[in-house]
C-alpha cells in the first residue's frame, strides 16, 4: 500500500461506484459518508455528460453530502463545485467525426453523440430505447449530417452484439490517427474522443486548482475509459470485475466486484487497515 495522504477519491460510476441495477451498496456508502466526514474530496468522473440527469442518479444512493466535483464526457467536462466552475476540453472537429463515421461504415454499428444530455443517433433501435429507459433521456433519429455539423466531445458507435467488439476494437486499432482514439465502455459500446482527453486530465485539472499532490489521490474505476486515471502518480484501484488493459495498469484491484461492495470492501481491508482508521 502507498503511504500517501488522502485528499481526494474519485470513482467511475457504472461497475465501480454502484451495482449493476446502478445501485449504491451499503458499505460503499457508509465508507464514502465517513471520508466526507474527515474532510476528504469526492468526485465522480463519468462518461456521461454532465447535467441534471447525472445529479439525480446520486439522490437515489443516500449520501449526507454533495461531490466536490464531476468529471462528464470520459474527461470532456469539469464541473468544480467548490469554485463553481464548469470547463470543456479538446472537442473532436466536424472533419474529425466525418473520417471517423467514413472509418467506422464497415462495422454496421448505429453511431450517436449527445447534445447536452439528450443522444441523437442514426437509428432509434431497441438498444437506444433500452438506453433511454435506463437514464430518463431523449433519443432522437437523425441523419449522418446532424452528427458531424459542429464540435462534439465524442461520437458513440452501439454495436448490435458483445461479440464483435473485439473485431472492432481491432479494426478501429488498424485504422488509428493522430485525431482519435477509440476504446470499449461497455461490451457492445466503442467511443472515439480527442486523444487530449481522458478522465485523468480531468482529475489534473482540479487538482490543480486546489493544489493537491496527485500522489494523495485515489482513483477507482474497472474499464478502458478510466485508464486514464490509473495512469496518475497516486493510488490507482480497478475493480475485479474490470477490463484486462485496466487492470493491468491499476496499482490494485479489489478483491470484490461491484455487486459486493468492492470499492468499500477495498478501503476498508486496505487503506483504513494500512492507516489505523476505524469507521
């Protein structure tokens, strides 16, 4: 174990932070109740972008206190709640999302981008309904034009079955440019963002801003999205139930997935055992 300080933690949220039916588990919950209490920083960095619907998602998980600061859009977005500022970093040009879709057209995978927090996408398909249903927002149909007309923080490609993805992973990996860079979120998800952006810049920003040592970090996350962070100077955590690239950059990975506690469970056995702290 790292025998840092503790400033700040800052987790993912799907298959780090929350259950797969995106629920907060209780020992999670109790162990980020009481950092809040001893005065340490708590973030959130999703790829999602940032909004109303991604604030109302953490009212359901019974927390005494609100985040310091959300990180949306794999890095894309900061939100400083301490300063109350937001930033947006490096979004891909409208020539940049063309070559991609022009790139990707083999694949036969539905693209989508956000506008705001509502997604609009070639194809309103069952997978865009089922998405919609899961995070109360809007999906519109429109043409491969609408996705390309202006700067966008990342274009989303939905493909119809987890098992082609290691074959588009691969052809996206053939096709690779100084512009882009593409990686997995979620067994049928492949996303393409400035290859500026992740989820660490985000974290390096604000501490920054705060003047936080990296190394008094910890950064919890379980896919290729949250690499990123795993990359900083502090303590890097991937959940068990993570992806092999994640884990193998990871400083630790738990002993438990995120359906039991595995974020909770890690700090408890480990930084609070390590540290002398009791909950």
């Amino acid at each position: 174990m790292k025998n840092n300080d503790l400033k700040l933690l800052v987790a993912d949220i799907d298959g780090t932070l929350v259950n797969e039916p995106r629920e907060m588990m209780p020992i999670t919950r109790a162990v980020l109740n009481d950092l809040h209490n001893r005065g340490i920083l708590l973030g959130i960095a999703s790829g999602r972008p940032i909004g109303e619907h991604l604030y109302a998602q953490k009212d359901g998980w019974n927390l005494n206190f609100d985040f310091d600061l959300w990180i949306g859009m794999n890095g894309g977005q900061l939100f400083d709640v301490i300063h109350g500022t937001r930033q947006d970093f490096h979004p891909l040009e409208p020539d940049t999302i063309r070559t991609i879709l022009d790139m990707m057209e083999p694949i036969g995978a539905n693209p989508f981008i956000y506008e705001g927090e509502d997604m609009f996408s070639l194809e309103v398909d069952e997978q865009m309904y089922a998405s919609m249903n899961r995070h109360s927002i809007q999906c519109t149909k429109v043409d491969r034009e609408y996705l390309c007309r202006q700067a966008t923080p990342k274009i989303l490609f939905r493909l119809k079955n987890a098992s082609d993805m290691p074959a588009a992973e691969q052809f996206a990996a053939q096709h690779s440019s100084p512009l882009y860079t593409a990686f997995k979120t979620q067994p049928t998800m492949l996303e393409f963002q400035d290859p500026r952006v992740n989820k660490g810049l985000g974290v390096q920003q604000f501490c920054r801003e705060h003047g936080i040592d990296e190394e008094d970090v910890i950064c919890f996350g379980d896919m290729s999205n949250d690499n990123g962070m795993m990359s900083l100077p502090g303590t890097s955590v991937c959940l068990c139930n993570g992806s092999d690239d994640t884990k193998a950059l990871a400083d630790y990975v738990t002993e438990y997935d995120n359906d039991h506690d595995g974020l909770g469970r890690w700090m408890l056995d480990h930084w609070y055992h390590d540290h002398g702290w009791i909950l």
